[in-house]
C-alpha cells in the first residue's frame, strides 16, 4: 500500500490545482531536472527509469499523460507552501523539495515490486516494465540522486550547518518510512495487530515523508524553533488523518466521488484501520468469524457483507471516523500554534482540507 | 557478484590481520555501535537486522564466528588510513567510515538477494532469513541510516562545509555504485559486453565504493585537492585491479589458496574478464562455439574444458593478468603521486598489496 495521496484526492473545490498550484510545482520540476542533467549517465537503464517515472519521456503531443506521470508533487509542494508561509519566498528550499520528491518516487518504485503493484500513475510500474530486480537497483540510484539534490542548497546560499540538518532530518524521515514499511509487511502475517500498532505504523510509513516536508520547509525559513516544531506536527498529523481517512473510503467509499471501489480493502484482506477497529471491539463469535474469513486466500461476497456486519455492530465506521478528525483537528491545531497568519497559511490550510476532502 | 573484498583475500604474510589493523577496526565498530544506539527502535526486525549484519547477535561464546559476520571493514580501514597518513590521526574520520561501511552493507544485502545468495560471512544471507522483501526494506534503511551516521561528523568538529562535501562524494559513490549495478544485470541478458563495457561496468560497481574510502579520508584531513585526486584514483584503480585480478582466480585460481573453486565463474557463465577477453580475439568458430556453450542452461564439464582451451588459444590469461597489473601500477603511481612518506603510507602500500596479494 503506496500512497501517492494527490493522485487519490478530488481537486479542490471551484478551482484547478494547477492553476493554484502550478508555477511552484513547474518550479519543483525544473529543479529536477537539473538535478538530472548534472549528470553523466553510466547506466542507460537507470535515466531511461528517471525519464519515465517522472513523465519526461511523452512529448508535448502526450502533454496530459505526461501530467498525471509526473505525479502532483503534493511533498515538495507541502514544502514550498510552508516556506513561503514562513518567509515570503520559495525559491531556497527547492533543491529540498526535488530531494524529497526523489525519496518519494524511490520508496514508490520498491513499494509497487513488494505490492505486485501493476500500475502506478496511469501506467505501468518500473518494475513492470524493466523487472523487479532493475526496479531495486534504480530505486537505490534514485535514493543516491535524492541525497546529492539536497546539497544544492549550497548553491542556493543556504549555510551548510543547514544543509546538514535538513539532510539529517530527511535520512531520519526516510529511516522511519523504511521502519514503517518494515512493520506494515510484518503485520500482514501477524496474528494480532492492534490499533494502536496501526497508528504507528502509519506515522511513520505514510507520516514522516508528509512531516519532513513541512519541516524542512520551515527549518530552511527561520531559526524559531517552536515554528519549525508546530509545521513538523501539522504535518505528521495530516499525514496520518489522511491515512486513516484513505482506510474508511477502503471500507465504506462513495465509489462515484473517490474513483475507489468501496470495500476494495476489505476484499483484498487489508490490515486497515477499521478491521482492526472492528476486531478489537468484536464479540468472540465475531472474533471466531473474522478468523475464518481472512484466513481464506480469497473472500466471497457473502465474506464481506459478513465483514461489513460486523463492522457495523462494532461502530467501527464512527471509529475511524472519529480517529481520522482527531488527527486533523490535532493537525489544525499544530497549524495555529505556529502563530503565522498571511494568504500563504491560508493556502496551507486549503491543501490540508484538500487532502481529507472527501472526509468532512 | 558482490565483493565482500576482504573475506576473499589472504592475510598479510607473516603478521595478523588484526594486529596491525585491529585497533582501528574497533574504533569503527565502537562507531557504528553508537550510530545504532542513538536510535529509538520502531520496526523491531529492522534493528534485528542490523545486529545479525555485523555479528552483534553473537555472544562472547561464539567470537571467532562473529568475527567472521562482523566482515573485516577494508573500505573504512582504508578511509582510516589515509586520513592518518595525511593528518596522522584518523578519529576524525570514523563517522564517515561507519556511514561508508553502512552503505557497502546495504548494497550486499541488496545485491544477495538478486545475486540468491545463500550465504554471506559464514551465515544465512539476510534475505535467506527474512525474506526477499523485508531485505529489501532493510536495506534501503540501512541507507538511511549510513547518512544519518555521515552527520555526526559535526560532533567531532568538522566544518559544516566539509561535511556537505563527503555527503556529496559518498551519494556519487552510491549512485555510480546503483549504476554499475544496473549494467552487470543488463549484461547478463546482453547479447555482446567489450572488455571495455566491463572495465566501465566494474569501476563504477566495485571502484567507486573504495574510491570514496580513499577520497573522503584524504578531503577530511587536508584542502590540498591534488592529495586529494591523487589519493581517490589510487583507490579507484586498486578497486578495478582486484576485480580483474578476482576474475582471474575465477577462471585459474589455486582452490587450495583462494578458498575459491577454480573455474567457479566459467561454471555459472559469469560475463567476467577473461570470458570477455577471449570472446574478443577468438576466430569466428570459437566464438561459435563459446554462444553455442553459453546458450545452455548449465554447463557439462567437457563445455568447461572447451572454454579453458578456447581461453588457452587466445591468451585470454596473459591479458587478463596484463590488464590487473596495469590498474595496480597505476595505482601505486597516484599513491606515489600524493607526495606523502611515513609508516602509514607504508601499511597503505602493503594493503594495497594485501588486497592482490593472490596475484603477484
């Protein structure tokens, strides 16, 4: 389970994202690019993946395959929000942000080889494409390529002391995703997975890469500490509101607002949040039902009304419901305690209620 | 093909390996100890991992074997060394050495699990005993980590500066390293590799790890940027000159000597040096004959003897010894071209000579 939230989210409402959005996100992807072109190519292979994942192979005639390719950049775009929010500008931390969208698309191109993921932003994965084991190894490059765009920061003026934590603060948000990853695929043949465990799961495997964002963004921006701490925080917090929100649409979706079939988690025996919520709360005739359900290699459609009753018994829905607001509430929270307030916040706060829109 | 280059060579003759390096290996190992307990643990298997990779799991009963899984540590010993030789003391460095030996680690659990390597120091390969995929995770945070561990260079006092550039070297390092990667997997498939492709395909996947012990070593420890070069093409050459001379063993190795099963390489149709060599100046029936060979699924042992005969008639031996040669006397001529003379430099050069000793 890889998310590349944008893709999953509705625009907001009455205007496009690229119109808002559009000339940061051209930004990033110059960045990129530059990045790209910095340097000699030792292996084919490995910039062929590059131009591929992020859409540099279509031409101007495929111009609109080659947007949804490029994915939306919702991470570095975090960033710049929060940089300009800080301190007027953008422009400094953008080597940060192609360095964090770098990590990003590392983490999706293994992601997919372990989810047997076929498709990724509307076409083939890496690694259908050029096999599992080439996937890996670009993954590892593109991780390399990540650590050497972040120390253009240099070159933008940024004291190297800065560079250094900001490097820092990515590695150890990229150490978290791994560790969340880890425990992700340990849960799925794990007897009992709480909640609890859940959440922390997804605080880091989804959360940490959302919280470098919004941190590295701030760090680069000012030296007040309690600023930098509140954006991380916001952050962190959205990323697992959106998270747990993405599980309840996997249960309970509107299929025709999400593009997500409902029920789609429960089918494919997905260690979600309401599973585990239901669990927790079921009877132990229920417990003994849900047992046997998922210890079927596939669900019959009886499975999952039987799931679906059992959720509805428990209350898992307000549940994950309730979780899901918590989060963002805490999220919302952490935003005002940053005590900035200019059009800029305004647009953060947008883009967070953009990312739960299809929640409140 | 992973060069786990220390485990495969003899000890220097006449004194313990680690005698003369013991003291600077557990200065290393003190360091990476350090790096992984400042880390609050969140993926329980991920730590269990680390402490399987370098032999940690092993109690005081069982020493000579976790000697063995700790791996010998070449790259950072050799970082260590040059930093002595140029400064005279080589604490300064043992942050960059952990995030070095950090990053080499990761790549051979990667690489074992493309390679399906069983084993790996004596033991289960880490995938063997958590799976392909969780090796996989394991890896990319070991990554993580080996730049978390190049930022505690600050605490002992580098300038920021010096740290963004090692940072930058030993991402280039990994990149090159990801991209030599790449191509020895594309030519497994490739219908003709050139020694030349070879040459470029080992100096990026073996070389450049090495390179960036030497190279990093020296820019901790001097601003004279001809040391510098002149210290990071000696590595890069040692590095090609032991893979060439590896591929030798592979072919004519004494078993006896090398704990390596001679005509190991020709058996599992490894593309090495001297297949290549040979492939190049055969007739055109020779060459017929290795495609008809190397078609095959496996090879029969009267298919053995044919290569080796086909390798006779083209002296694929001489050139390949020829060729291990040149990158040695190269570099020994950048060592010398470093300009500097002491006893560290003498126990570089005998390093060095340890590294091929099997040769010459």
């Amino acid at each position: 389970m890889s998310s590349d939230m944008s893709d999953k989210s509705d625009k907001p409402s009455g205007t496009s994202f690229n119109t808002i959005f559009g000339p940061i996100i051209m930004a990033i992807d110059a960045e990129l690019r530059a990045v790209r072109q910095e340097h000699a190519e030792i292996a084919p292979i490995f910039w062929q993946v590059i131009d591929y994942q992020f859409g540099w192979d279509l031409g101007p005639d495929q111009a609109e395959l080659a947007a949804k390719a490029a994915g939306k950049k919702a991470r570095p775009l975090l960033m710049a929000l929060v940089a300009k929010a800080v301190s007027g500008d953008y422009q400094h931390v953008l080597p940060a942000g192609a360095s964090l969208e770098l990590l990003h698309n590392f983490t999706l191109i293994h992601d997919d080889v372990m989810d047997k993921s076929l498709e990724r932003r509307h076409r083939p994965a890496v690694w259908t494409k050029w096999g599992a084991y080439q996937a890996i190894n670009c993954g590892d490059g593109i991780y390399a390529l990540s650590n050497i765009a972040m120390t253009r920061l240099l070159e933008r003026g940024t004291p190297a002391e800065k560079v250094v934590r900001a490097a820092r603060t990515m590695s150890q948000a990229c150490l978290w995703t791994a560790e969340g990853q880890i425990l992700d695929m340990d849960f799925e043949t794990r007897e009992t997975v709480t909640t609890a465990d859940y959440i922390t799961m997804i605080s880091h495997k989804t959360g940490t890469l959302i919280e470098a964002a919004a941190h590295i963004g701030a760090l680069l921006s000012t030296d007040d500490a309690t600023v930098i701490d509140a954006y991380a925080q916001f952050a962190r917090n959205l990323g697992i509101a959106f998270q747990v929100r993405d599980d309840f649409l996997g249960a309970w979706g509107d299929e025709t607002r999400t593009g997500k079939s409902a029920t789609t988690d429960i089918r494919e025996k997905k260690k979600a949040f309401p599973i585990l919520a239901a669990f927790e709360k079921a009877t132990e005739a229920d417990r003994a039902a849900l047992r046997h359900i998922y210890a079927q290699d596939t669900l019959a459609d009886s499975d999952i009304q039987t799931v679906l009753a059992i959720m509805a018994r428990t209350g898992a829905a307000a549940q994950t419901d309730t979780i899901a607001k918590q989060y963002y509430d805490a999220a919302l929270a952490h935003l005002d305690r940053t005590g900035i307030q200019n059009d800029t916040q305004t647009l953060i706060r947008e883009f967070a209620a953009f990312l739960i829109r299809r929640a409140y």
